[in-house]
C-alpha cells in the first residue's frame, strides 16, 4: 500500500509547519519519515543537509540525538524511569557531562521540578505530556516533530502544553513541524499543509494569521 | 455456576492454541520428567536387586561368622537344614607380584562356590579348572584392577602370604558382590584349601566365614531365619537371605534416589514460579473477556472453573509428556545405563515411580495456580471500559485455606514416598524458606538499584540497566527466584563437597598414620617393633591386641533395647584389652583397673558413644567374642577422637578378661612419605602373612566416593537450574514488549543499537550475578551448618567455587536475556510507538 506518493515538501530552519488531514492520509507517516524513524521505499528524504535514506539506524539515532527532538501524541516515556531520569537520557546519550542538572532546569522550564523524582505511571497525562516536551528540548534540537501532543488530553491542559510547545520553539530557534485535527492549532502555524490521500496541498495563510492566533 | 458451560467456553479459549502456555508446559514436563526419571532408575535398581537376591547373597539364605569357622553342632545343623551348603571365608590380604604389593580382598571358597550364579572369568574357563591345582601350584583368580596393580597376566605366579599361586584367569563378573564397588582391596578368588601353608588363616587373623545355604524349594525364609537364631543362639551369627541380597546396596539407593526426588522437588518448586508467572500473563490477557464473560451473565465460580478447566487440561497434557520423557529415556537407554551400574537393574515401566510424579505436579500446579485463578474471579465488568488490569489483591480465605491444605498434602505425600519424614520436613522448610529469602532479596535488589541508579553518571548503558531492575516492572524478582534455588543447591554442594574432601584429602593425611597393619601374630611383634624402631623414618608406633565382638546386651537385655539403633551396634566391632590405661588416653569418667587386675570382668567405653548410647557406669554389657559371651562392667568412660583416623577402640576390657582368646594385633605406624614404600618393602617380606592398608589409598577412596555422590546431586540441582532456566526465559518472553518499547523510545531519543544491547546485556548479567550472589550466601551458610553441625569438620569458603556461582547466575541470566534482545533492538521506532497511540 502506498501511504505518501509523488510527494515533494521544502521546511525551512525556524519555521513552523502544521500538518493536517483525516485520519490514515499519512500525515504521522510523514513525520516520521522527516525524524528518521521510518524509511521510505523510495525518494529523498533530507535533513539538515542529510540524506536520511543513505544513513544506517544507528546514524539516525546520533542524528536525533543531536538535532531532533520528538513528541508524541501517547507521551511515550520510559516507564521504568523517573521523570528527571526520562529527560536526562537524551543528554547522557550525548555525553553531556551535567546531564542530571540539565534536566532538573528543563523539568522546571516545564514547571515540573518537584515531580522530578516520580514515575510515569505516578503523572497525570498533562503532566507526562510536559517531561516528553522537557526530554524534546533539552538537547537544544535544530528541529521539533510533535505528533498530535493534545491528543490524549483535555482541551485545557492540551492549551497550556501547546503554548510551552511553542515556546520552547521560539526561545531554540527551532523548526516545529506538528501534527494535528485541530484546525485552530494549525494555524498557528507559519505554514500548514494538507494530506488528502497520500498528497499533500499547502494550504495559503494569511501573513498575519499565525500572528493573530498567538 | 454451570460447569458444563465453563467446561466449553474454556475449550473453546484453548482452540487458540497452546501459544501462551509453552513455558508452564515446560516447566511441568521437566518437573515431572526429573522425578520420574529418578523414581523409574531406583525403582529398576530395587527390582535389580530383589531379582538377584539369591545371586548377590551366593545361595537363599547365609550365615557369617566373625573371626572363626563354625563349630560341629553348628554346622550339623546347617547341613540338616539346607539341601547343600558352601563356606567361605572372606579376609584381607596382600598380594605380591615380584616387587609389587597390593591390599587384596581374599574370598577362599570349598568346592559347590559358587552355590548361585556363575563366577565370570576371562579366559572363558570354570572355577574349579581355574582354582585347581596343577604341577603343584594351586591356581587362583583376581580382579583386573589388582592384575592391573601388579602388573600380573594369567599365567604369572603371584604370593599369597608365604605360598606361590598360579594366576589362571581375570575375574569379569562375580556373582555373590554385595559392595556397589566400593573396598579398598579388590578380589582374589582361590580355594581356602589351597590356603595351608600360606601363613594366612591363622588363629587371631580377622576375617569372616559365610556359610551359604541352598534351602529346600518354597522353604519360608522366615521361619527359617527364627529356626537358624534358636539353633544357633549366642553364636554371634548374622543371618541375611534372598528377600534382601545386598541390604547395604538396596538401602543406599534407596536413600539416595529419596534425596534426589527431594532435589527435583526444589525443580518443581522453581517450575511452579514459572507456571504462576505463565499463568498470570495469560488470564492479564484475558481481562476483557473475562469482562465481558462477566458482562453477558457469567457468575465468579463460573469465570473461575473456565480457567481452572483449562490448567488442568494443560496440568495433564504437560505430566503425560513429562511421564513418557521422565520413563522413557532411562528405559529407553537401559543397555547403556546398564552397562555402567555396579549393580543389577531392570528397566521397565514402574507404576510406582510415575504416579509419585504426577502427584507432585499436580499439587505444585494447584499451589500455584490457585492464587491467580482466584483472582481472574475478582475481574469486574467495568475493567471493560476502565483500564483493563487483573486484580492484584489477596484472594477469598477459601482459596488461601485451599492453597495451604495443597502444600500440606504435597509434603505428606513427599514424606511417605520417601520415607523419610524429618528429610522431608528439612527440604520442604528449606525451599521454602529459601524461596522466601530469594523473594525478599529480590525486592531488596530493586531498591538497591534504584538508590544507586543516580552515582551511574557517565554510564548511559548502566544507568538504564539500574533504572530497569530498580523502576516499576522490574524482573529483579523473577530472575532471582528463578535462578536462586537452583544456584542456592549447586553452591552448597560446590562448598560442602570441597570442604570435605579437603578435610579427607587435605587435613587428614597430615595427622593420620601412613599404614594400618593388621593380623600380626603376637610373637611377629618383637620383630615387627625392631624393624620399625630403628627406622629414622618412622615417627611413631602404636599396637594393640585386636578381637572383634558384637555388643549383644546392655544390663541383660537385647542391647537395642537401650541404644536403638546406634551405629555401634550395626555388626561387629574391634575390642581391645590392656592393663594400663594406654598412651595418649584420658579417662573422663570413673576408674582404670589395676594393673594386675583378674576380677570380674570390666570394660573402659569411648565417651561420647556410651553417652549417645545411654551408657552408665556400672552398666553390664555383654559382648561376643568368638561365639563366647563375655559380659563385663563398665568402669570408664574415655575420650576416643575418630577423626585423626588413629587407633581407637569403642571398647578396651581388662587383659585377664581376653588374653586367652585366639587373637592378633592392629599397629599403626606414623612414617614419613619417603619411608613408606621400604617399610612396606621388609614387613611384607618378613612376615608374609601381616597385611598393610595404607591410609592414603582409603583416603583416597572415600574421597572419590564422595565426589561421586556430590556429582549425582549436582545433576539433580542442574535440573532445578534448566527449570530456572526455562522460567527465565519465559520471563524475558513476558518482558519483551516492554523491552521493545523502551527500546524504540531510546531509538527516538538518539540511542545506538549497541548501546542499548549492552544495556539489555548489563541488565542481565547484573540480575543473573545478584542471584548468584544470593544463592551463594545461601548456599555459604547451608555449607557452613552442615560442616559445622553434621560434619563436625572446619569450614572456610570455597572462593574457585563461589565465583564459579557467581559467574554461571551471570552467564545464565545473560543467554536468557541476550536471547530477547535481538528483538527488540532491531524495531523500526515507529511502528511500536505508533501501535500504542
């Protein structure tokens, strides 16, 4: 079955990109084909000057490590560790030598310093979606993929995560490409493309739009 | 409940398949396998041994006689109540070859040896050919072992005491062996005869004459035993007959496969982890149908025998194939197993054994499983569209009343099958205990980890692998309890078998004497004492008149009666007399006789025998010597050490009361090493008919005696080891999604395969070493009671051993976990994240 097909999408550094569509269009598959977690079976993909379909798993992952950074819509931390050890993992990977003090400043970025010591599975999802967010930013990443990160929240705490989203963007300089239902999130967004059966359309945004919806 | 309903709904969730339950079948194939297998090969050997009865005791029924032939109206009475009969006379000797000299167990035999069975010999040639007597040398036949010694081949003539032997053929198989292989001096076979003129045989040497009984067809041997005790009353005979051929054999077999079943018990208790493990992993799964079961009308009981229906069915499915493994492959192997027991079996089906077996299983299983099933009972319709997790609470007072009376029932049936009920009790506290020490070292690992898991900075891979036995999920205990039983056995035995052969090998030689000299004439002893005295080599010297005597009576009653069975009493045992308290003796406890004492006769008795005995001073004991009973009074007690393998008499009488009684000396004599072999040398020569038993060669037969039963428990301990094994690999099977999972967020994160292979390893390998660490220290305390309170022998740690365990609980943990990891870190990140969104 082919998900994406005929395909061709330009994110440039700093941007913001919000991806759109039903459900099963192919707007996840996308994502991960951008952060190096799926292959495609044919194309191009490039990031940050690299091709990502000539590196091998292990190049991937020290890609990610040092210049991306993921969110997804199910949290996805390591239950078997704290949520200060969950966010220091990225940093020790990269053999950042204060990697714990690194991540006890994310977790208060993320106003989670006295959680630090708690498990997932001791976290309500708002609050695991915000050491997922600490984890993403910490290592500094050129580039922020975010899948759905509301999706398994209330719309109140889905806001307040979305805004630190945002604003770990913003104060990284980072590109954010963030997939969503919401119409309101995307356009947030400096650009926002939709996927419509494994094609994708840009979708025109007024200059002012992601200005007026901050 | 209607359990016709739960009896096809539970068929209809096993149409499935057998996929999630392939670890609790293993578990109980092996369990049940192990004790089968035991139970079938004892089982074969018990038949063996009842089957040959006659050929292993020589005739229906014997008689023996220590240290002298029985007398005329004895031996009347023998003739009169078998249809034959064959006498023998059984001693030690040596053998000399030209230079070579060699302990032999001398069997001189009359003309109708042997009364059963047929003495095997290579050439091919009958006894009587081969014992006769040809150019005026008598022929003989020995063991390959001692030829082998000797270097002798048929046709070489070998000394027996002070006369030339013709060595006419090997012995391949004896008939009437009662010892399983174990004696310090292997065989020769001649014609007691022949014997005249040899020097050997004489008035005081110790040996024993059997007299073998051909009795009359259906003659009732237990009539004829109480016949022969009447009869022959006060004759210091023992009687053993065909009902039990080689009592010894039989018991020690018998003994030894209840300890191994023991051990497979601690197998099963390992593989009952496993299946409570398996069992929980499947009815996790099952949650929403139980819910839903539970939605549409299925009461508790209903829910609770659907699953119960199913273990049974894989309960009785995992025995069967157990049952047919377990019987199979030692019957299926009988040629080869055969081939290499010293003594005889007959391989078949024993209903016995494998009902044994099955009983066990079926117990562990319920005592296992009862607790999980009680709590698929608990699963509420909600968990439907709550999050749908198993109770993890303490089920109904029935069922923990129920769980109780199976483990009760277990242990009755483990005592009566073995017959042993404070061995039972013994292994049934320590599994238990042991299970529960393994339980608590589990938890208190997690913790350890999860307090060091933060001074792992810079260790990415060791950090994650605390952070996993230490955080929520953690198999700490699984892997523990998995591998610790198991290891626990294996390290005790490792300490308990070096620490004793040490004591054997090591410490002994140091203290003991070079040689035991028995059967020296009382006038040999001035020459003998000359060689020895102006030997520079020769340390120390200590002889005393030797008699052997059965301690028949205490205070006129039958000496059981007072001192149960105590091994003092269990056949016949050397007696002593002096008239001065001897070198190196302490009296603990009344008086030594005067010097010239020729009262009535007294006794001096070792101490902590008489004490363990019930003894008392003043106490009338009645010993027969040589068919005479002397009864005497105890008037000490001393102290008599066993351990230094010295010379020490239980019993040393006054000399008035045995100096005219026929008899000879024991010396032992303390040499350095490069003194021996010409000590040996002159003694040999001089007096012929003097045998040496040098300590160093039973030294070294006790010692590999001993390695041969530490190695048969061994293999009993590997069984519980694979058992752990498998429940091991069930639990890294049962882990793998979550490793999966863990692995594509570290994937996400920037983590390279092989670091997360060396934290999977890491991981592993810790655990397995925790386990054995754990087990090492049971297995360190468990060595240290038993040599300590059993053994009475010094105890220090056995480190080649210990790391051994150590390093094997590493190793283990790390197949198993290796195994499952491959899995987990080639996943693609996406697909496993994107399947739990």
């Amino acid at each position: 079955m082919r998900i994406l097909e005929a395909i061709s999408l330009d994110v440039h550094k700093g941007d913001t990109l919000g991806l759109v569509g039903p459900s099963g269009s192919g707007k996840s598959s996308l994502l991960m084909l951008m952060g190096g977690l799926e292959r495609a079976s044919s194309g191009e993909v490039r990031a940050l000057g690299q091709d990502l379909s000539a590196l091998s798993e292990d190049a991937l992952a020290r890609l990610r490590r040092d210049h991306i950074g993921v969110v997804f819509q199910s949290f996805h931390l390591i239950p078997t560790m704290t949520a200060l050890e969950n966010v220091a993992t990225p940093l020790e990977l990269a053999g950042v030598s204060d990697a714990t003090e690194r991540a006890q400043a994310e977790l208060h970025e993320v106003g989670l310093a006295d959680r630090a010591g708690h498990y997932p599975s001791q976290l309500s999802g708002g609050e695991q979606q915000r050491v997922a967010l600490a984890r993403a930013s910490a290592p500094r990443p050129n580039i922020l993929l975010a899948d759905e990160p509301t999706g398994n929240l209330d719309s109140q705490t889905g806001a307040a995560i979305i805004d630190m989203l945002f604003g770990l963007q913003a104060r990284h300089s980072a590109t954010l490409v963030l997939v969503t239902h919401d119409p309101g999130l995307a356009d947030r967004c400096d650009r926002v493309i939709e996927l419509h059966d494994g094609q994708l359309t840009e979708r025109p945004q007024a200059p002012d739009q992601a200005a007026r919806a901050l | 409940m209607n359990a016709s309903i739960a009896a096809r709904i539970a068929l209809r969730e096993l149409r499935g398949g057998l996929e999630g339950f392939r670890i609790f079948l293993a578990c109980v194939i092996l369990g049940v396998a192990a004790i089968a297998a035991v139970g079938t090969v004892r089982s074969s050997i018990a038949e063996g041994l009842a089957r040959e009865g006659a050929t292993l005791l020589g005739g229906d029924a014997e008689i023996e006689l220590t240290y002298r032939f029985a007398n005329e109206g004895e031996r009347a009475w023998m003739n009169e109540a078998a249809l034959s009969v064959s006498e023998i006379a059984d001693f030690r000797s040596m053998a000399l070859f030209q230079e070579r000299r060699s302990l032999t167990q001398i069997k001189a035999v009359d003309d109708a040896y042997p009364l059963v069975g047929k003495l095997e010999l290579s050439p091919d040639i009958s006894v009587s050919e081969a014992l006769a007597m040809r150019s005026g040398q008598p022929g003989l036949v020995m063991h390959p072992t001692l030829a082998e010694r000797l270097g002798a081949t048929p046709g070489d003539t070998v000394r027996l005491g002070t006369k030339e032997f013709r060595l006419t053929a090997l012995i391949e198989r004896e008939p009437d062996t009662r010892s399983a292989g174990f004696g310090l001096g292997p065989r020769t076979i001649v014609k007691r005869t022949s014997l005249e003129g040899s020097g050997l045989l004489q008035p005081g040497t110790l040996f024993s004459s059997l007299y073998r009984l051909d009795l009359p067809p259906g003659a009732d041997l237990s009539v004829m035993k109480r016949a022969a005790e009447s009869a022959l009353e006060g004759s210091g005979m023992r009687w053993s007959d065909a009902r039990n051929g080689a009592p010894g054999v039989a018991e020690f077999v018998d003994r030894l496969g209840a300890f191994l079943i023991l051990v497979g018990l601690s197998g099963l208790a390992v593989g009952g982890v496993g299946i409570a493990a398996a069992l929980r992993a499947y009815l996790a799964g099952k949650v929403r149908v139980i819910a839903i079961l539970r939605t549409i009308g299925a009461d508790q009981a209903t829910i609770f025998m659907c699953y119960l229906i199913q273990v049974g069915l894989l309960a009785a499915i995992g025995i069967a194939a157990g049952l047919a493994l377990g019987v199979g492959v030692p019957v299926g192997l009988a040629s080869l197993i055969e081939a290499r027991l010293p003594v005889p079996a007959v391989f078949a089906l024993y209903p016995a054994p494998m009902i044994e077996a099955a009983i066990y299983s079926l117990l562990t299983v319920l005592i296992f499983t009862l607790w999980p099933l009680a709590q698929a009972r608990e699963v509420k319709p909600a968990a439907l569209y709550r999050d749908a997790e198993a109770a993890n609470t303490l089920p109904e007072l029935r069922f923990i009343a129920a769980t109780v009376t199976a483990i009760a029932t277990l242990i009755a049936a483990a005592a009566f099958f073995s017959g042993d009920l404070w061995l039972t009790l013994w292994t049934a506290g320590g599994i238990a205990g042991a299970l529960l020490l393994l339980a608590l070292a589990g938890t208190g690992m997690r913790h350890l980890a999860y307090r060091t898991r933060r001074y792992t900075r810079g260790r990415v891979a060791l950090g994650w692998a605390l952070a996993a036995i230490g955080g929520p999920g953690s198999t700490a205990s699984a892997v523990v309890l998995s591998l610790g039983l198991g290891l626990s056995v294996l390290a005790a035995i490792g300490q308990i078998d070096r620490n004793l052969r040490d004591a054997i090998a090591g410490d002994l030689p140091e203290i003991a004497p070079s040689y035991f000299f028995v059967d020296i004439q009382r006038d040999q002893m001035p020459g003998f004492s000359a060689r020895l005295e102006r030997d520079d080599g020769v340390d120390r010297v200590d002889a005393a008149p030797m008699l052997r005597g059965v301690l028949t009576e205490i205070n006129g009653k039958p000496a059981a009666e007072t001192a149960g069975d105590h091994w003092v009493l269990q056949g016949d045992r050397g007696v002593s007399y002096a008239a001065s308290l001897p070198e190196r003796s302490t009296i603990t406890d009344g008086t030594w006789w005067s010097a010239n004492y020729s009262g009535a006769p007294q006794v001096s008795f070792a101490q902590e025998e008489a004490l363990e005995m019930g003894l008392k001073l003043g106490d009338e004991i009645t010993v027969n010597i040589l068919g005479r009973d002397i009864t005497a009074e105890v008037s000490s007690f001393r102290e008599v050490d066993f351990s230094t393998a010295g010379m020490g008499f239980i019993m040393i009488m006054n000399e008035a009361a045995l100096v005219a009684a026929p008899h000879s000396f024991i010396a032992t004599v303390y040499a350095e090493e490069t003194a021996e072999a010409a000590i040996l040398r002159d003694l040999s020569e001089q007096f012929p008919n003097i045998t040496a038993i040098r300590v160093k060669d039973a030294v070294e037969q006790v010692s590999d005696l001993l390695a041969g039963l530490a190695s048969a428990t061994a293999w009993g301990a590997s069984a519980t080891l694979l058992t752990g094994f498998l429940v091991l690999i069930g639990a890294a099977a049962a882990d793998q999604r979550a490793r999966r999972y863990e692995a594509a967020i570290l994937k996400t994160l920037g983590a390279s395969r092989a670091r997360i292979l060396s934290g999977l390893a890491l991981r592993a390998a810790l655990l397995g070493a925790a386990a054995g660490l754990v087990a090492l220290v049971a297995g360190i305390a468990g060595a240290w009671a038993v040599s300590h309170f059993i053994m009475g022998t010094q105890y220090s740690v056995v480190w080649s051993s210990a790391l051994f365990i150590i390093a094997g609980g590493a190793t283990i943990s790390l197949l198993a976990g290796l195994g499952y990891a491959l899995g987990p870190i080639s996943v693609r990140p996406a697909g496993v994240l994107r399947a739990r969104d």
